[in-house]
C-alpha cells in the first residue's frame, strides 16, 4: 500500500471524528490544568488536530478571557473542558456559549441532564466521559452527543479499568453516537488500532506536555522526558474510611509526604482529636496548589506532576505539529507495512 493510499485510508477510519469535530485529525488534546491553556491548545487546533482549554476551577471570568485569547491565536475549531463539580457549572457552560464554543467537554463526574441539556440548546456538542458501557448508555439517553472513554493509564483522576478492556466492551455497543478513546496512548499504531475497532477519535494528553508550545515549566518537560512508564504511579489509600480520588503522577518527594500525612490524620481520629469530615477534608488539601507548583514554579519533587504511563514515549520536546505528524506518519507506516506483508505471504502461496 501506498503512502497516498495508506493516508486515505486513515482518513476513512476517523471521517466520523474529524467531521464531528470539525478538523483534519480526529486526535483531541487531553485538557490538563495549567497545561491545556491558550499556546497549546491553539498550536493542537492550529496543526490539524482538536485543543481543549482546561477549565479546571477557573472563574467564568477567567475562562471567558482564556477563550477569548485562544480564539485570537486559531481561527480553527476547540473545545472546553468543564468540571462537572465545580460551584459555577451552569456559568460555566454559559460562557462557552456566549462565546460559540462548538464542543463542552463534561468531564470528572457524571453530568447532570440539565447541563447536557443547556449545552445542546445553546447549540454547542455535549461530550461525555463514561467509565463503563452502561454509563456510557445513560449518557447517549440524556442526550450525550459523543462519549469518551478514559482507561486507569491516563494522568491525574483516573478510573480503575484499562483503555483496552473499556475499548472492547464499550465500542461494539456504543454506534448511536462517535465514541473517544483516550489513556496511555502514545503513538500511531494505537491510534490506528482503536479506530479499527471503531473508535472515532482518540484524546492524548501526556505526549503534548513537552510540545514547544507547551508553558511547562522546563523542570516539569524534564521530568516528563527521563521517566518510564513504571513511573506514573497512582496515589495509595491508607484507610478505606478516608477514600482517596485515585491520581496518576510521577512518584516524588510529594508523594512519600502525602502517604506520611494521610497517617497523621488517622492517628489523629484514632486519638479522638479529629472527626471524619474534618480529617478527610485535611487529606484532600493535601495537594491544593501542587499541580500549579509543579506545572508552573517547576518544583517537581514537592508539587504534583500528574502524567498518564504514556509518558515513557515522551522522548524530547517538539512542535505541536511535528508530534501530529509523528503519530500520524506511525500509523500510516503501520497501514503500509501490513499491506506489504500481506503481498509477500501471497507471493510465497
């Protein structure tokens, strides 16, 4: 198979993807808090694939100046990622019709109707993340215009399943709508297998971290590029009675320390000086600010550097475009290679 040949055949497997968002590589950029801000998600948009801005906790005002300036960097298609718990959801959701978002991205918990609802009335597409088939159902039945499904290899809050199994038992059910794999993906081949099991697109968020565009902290695109995948660890509960949101970041300094501070706490209940609200809200304050000291200040031994297991491909820091291209290229070389082996195992018939 040509190279020509083999590129209009991708093309073919993600035409859903791309026609429902709207661009010319049906690969989302993972939102990623201090990440996934105006550079880098307007270098995604502006190479042919799909940024989404991280809302993260920013204030309707914050987030309608950050659309507003990703607007002025592309005139090509983006999308918002939303909390589905934060305070300010339905602002939220507002602004990014105010400003004629094409795609809300409602992501951390399950949405409520209304929100998917108020997205769909205000004329934008609501996508959905679904940890499971039959919360993949319910999501298509409120009106969840394309699901994403997020395997436990992601980065920061993570599920308990992997992308593969989530993509075997969700793809072949879910046809009504485009579906969206994303967790540990970190080259072209991948890609090219979820789309032939009927993925319409993919979202990579840990290989755009180092891109050149990236504000990453120079210290945390370092971080990134030494690691393995062994080193994307999950955070550890100490104590059912405590629960931990599972996250996914490098083991550091940090992470030693917030196993040490979930211990003080218990032994503190234990010794009636604490209730349970009191030491569990102690436990989830643990890590306010340390993304931003990681991402930002580059204090990647005490800040939290979330990364999915894909990190271990990130190898050097690069163009936005050249990281497409490079996924790209890998899978058409994978649709290319295959062909020709098939032609020589018929030669050798």
């Amino acid at each position: 198979m040509s190279q020509a040949i083999a590129r209009a055949h991708l093309d073919r497997l993600w035409s859903r993807g791309r026609e429902f968002l709207g661009c010319e590589r049906a690969i989302m950029g993972g939102a990623m808090t201090w990440v996934s801000e105006r550079n880098l998600v307007s270098a995604i948009s502006n190479a042919g694939g799909f940024g989404v801005i991280a809302t993260g906790s920013m204030s309707p005002a914050l987030l309608s100046a950050e659309i507003a300036a990703t607007a002025k960097l592309t005139d090509r298609p983006f999308g918002v990622n939303v909390i589905t718990m934060h305070p300010e959801l339905m602002a939220l959701i507002e602004v990014c019709l105010d400003h004629k978002v094409g795609h809300v991205v409602l992501a951390g918990g399950l949405p409520p109707g209304a929100a998917i609802q108020r997205v769909r009335q205000g004329g934008a597409k609501a996508m959905c993340f679904a940890p499971a088939l039959v919360i993949a159902r319910k999501l298509v039945k409120s009106g969840a215009d394309a699901i994403i499904i997020e395997g436990m290899e992601a980065g920061g809050h993570t599920g308990p399943v992997s992308t593969s199994v989530l993509a075997q038992e969700i793809l072949p059910a879910i046809r009504e709508v485009p579906v969206f794999v994303a967790g540990g993906i970190g080259r072209g081949e991948a890609i090219l297998g979820y789309l032939e099991m009927g993925a319409s697109g993919v979202q990579l968020g840990s290989r755009f971290v180092c891109a050149t565009e990236s504000i990453a902290h120079a210290k945390f695109k370092q971080a990134f590029i030494r690691a393995s995948a062994r080193d994307a660890v999950l955070s550890i509960q100490l104590d059912p009675r405590f629960p931990v949101i599972p996250v996914r970041a490098l083991a550091n300094a940090a992470t030693k320390r917030f196993l040490e501070a979930q211990r003080a706490v218990i032994e503190r209940v234990d010794r009636g000086e604490l209730d349970q609200k009191a030491a569990q809200l102690e436990i989830e304050h643990f890590w306010a600010g340390a993304l931003r000291r990681a991402v930002i200040e580059g204090d990647v031994e005490n800040g939290s550097v979330m990364a999915g297991q894909s990190v271990g491909m990130v190898t050097d820091e690069q163009p936005t475009r050249a990281i497409l291209e490079e996924l790209v290229g890998q899978a058409v070389a994978a649709l290319s290679a295959r062909e020709a082996s098939f032609g020589d195992a018929g030669k050798g018939a």
